[in-house]
C-alpha cells in the first residue's frame, strides 16, 4: 500500500551497462508538493536514474512507481507526458527557428488542429481551441516576464532565458511532477534567482512536484528541500541543506578521504 504522499517512489532500482552498474538497489520517495534535490558526484547515477522514469532507458531490474501506478517496465518516453510527467535537459530543447510565443503552443498534447478532418469539419472548435492556448501562453509570458519576447526567435535568446521558455512549455501542459536537469547550466547569477524563484511559485501556487539534478550547490542549497545524495548509483543520505552540509559521508564522497 503506497502512501498517499507519496507522488514517485522506485523500490530497488538497478540499471546495468554490462559490466558497469550505473545504479544499484536504489530505493527513493519523492513526496508530493516538495521541492527535492538530488545530488551526486560525477558517474553517481543521477541522469541515469531521470532516463529510467521517463523510459529512455529499461530497468535491469525493480519497480518504478508514480502516484502508486508502475512505470517501469514497459513505458516509452512519449507516454510520460500523458502521464501529467515534464522532464527537461541539461541542454534546453527549445526550437530554435520558431518564435518563443510558437514553442510554447506547440507544447499541450492532443490539439483538435492536429487532426486533418478537424482543419475540414471543426474549423471553429480548432480555432476556439487555439484561441485559448494564445491566451494561456501570453499569460505564462508575462509570468515569466518575457512577455516582449513572444515573436522572437527562440534560437536568439540567452542560456537564461531559454530556461525559463522551457519552464513555460511546461506550463502548458500543466504538469504534477517535473524532473529539471540542471536548471543552472549556463545561466548567469542574477538570471538564476528568477528561475529559481519562478519554480517556487509553480511549486506553491500550482503545487507542483520538482525532482531537481544540480551540480551548482548554491542552486541546490538554496532551492530544495530535502536534498538526496547518491553515491555509486545508491542513495547514501537524504536531508535539508544544513544537514547534507554538515554530514561527513557527503563530503567524503565529494571531496575524498
């Protein structure tokens, strides 16, 4: 019986590479509504286990559950989406060669104008529905404050702002739990705050759930909670940010003996 809580859970986990065992016995909990940061050195297993949830890669073995239903084995990635699971990448995804306004109406899955007899037989519907996504995307713009943004070239903007496009392309699609994969990379200092303090208010007022892979520690430490540290594919420690500081088997396997 999974606890109500409980939004992601994977139960003894492992994905081989041959000989190489990228995860092992990893046994994890994300609660529903938080903000929680995994961490790791370099070859933790941290990417591998993002891969895992959202089906790029199969389980060599365990179980992999979101809000009780089994994931693994047997989805594919294009079903996450429609499984209300937004996974972003360490390199952003936006296309580059169409406007920022047109990326993010692109994003909600199943729009009446995909259907060709729709475009024939339901002209209205189809333009009624695009109507309201034009109108929900302005508003994620101005959430954003990108709204002066909205017709230029998505390949044009900086590492910033292309994180917070990819954030409202989430949006869109009104996601319950997303896993961010460096949401820090290429960001400068005063761009990250905004990044940061926009997912704490999708977190708060849209009360969605953030899995967060960081290497920068001040994202980390600033933004989640709890913090979960895995080493050689197993969770060695969860904790809030003052306790992972301050614990010796962290900064063991950070920084060595």
């Amino acid at each position: 019986m999974k606890k109500l809580s409980t939004i992601l859970e994977l139960v003894n986990v492992n994905k081989h590479f041959g000989g190489i065992h990228a995860v092992q016995d990893a046994n994890i909990e994300i609660e529903k509504g938080t903000i929680t940061g995994l961490i790791g050195p370099n070859g933790a297993g941290k990417t591998t286990i993002f891969n895992l949830i959202t089906g790029f890669y199969p389980l060599s073995s365990g179980e992999i559950f979101f809000k009780g239903e089994k994931l693994q084995p047997g989805n594919a990635p294009h079903q996450m989406l429609r499984k209300n699971i937004y996974r972003s990448f360490q390199i952003t995804r936006d296309l580059a060669k169409i406007t920022v306004l047109e990326n993010l109406l692109i994003a909600p899955v199943n729009q009446l104008g995909e259907n060709i007899f729709n475009n024939w037989f339901n002209k209205s519907g189809v333009r009624k529905e695009e109507d309201g996504y034009k109108e929900k995307a302005m508003e994620i713009l101005g959430f954003l404050d990108m709204e002066d943004k909205a017709d230029e070239y998505a390949g044009n903007l900086p590492g910033g702002e292309r994180k917070l496009l990819e954030l409202g392309r989430m949006m869109m699609v009104e996601p319950e739990l997303v896993l961010l994969d460096e949401p820090g990379a290429g960001v400068p200092p005063g761009m990250q705050k905004k990044v940061n303090d926009r997912v704490r208010e999708l977190n708060e007022e849209k009360n969605i759930t953030f899995l967060v892979v960081e290497h920068d520690m001040a994202v980390i430490m600033n933004l989640c909670d709890p913090i979960l540290v895995l080493v050689n594919g197993t969770k060695l420690t969860e904790g809030n940010a003052e306790e992972i500081q301050n614990d010796e088997r962290v900064i063991k396997a950070y920084l060595g003996e």
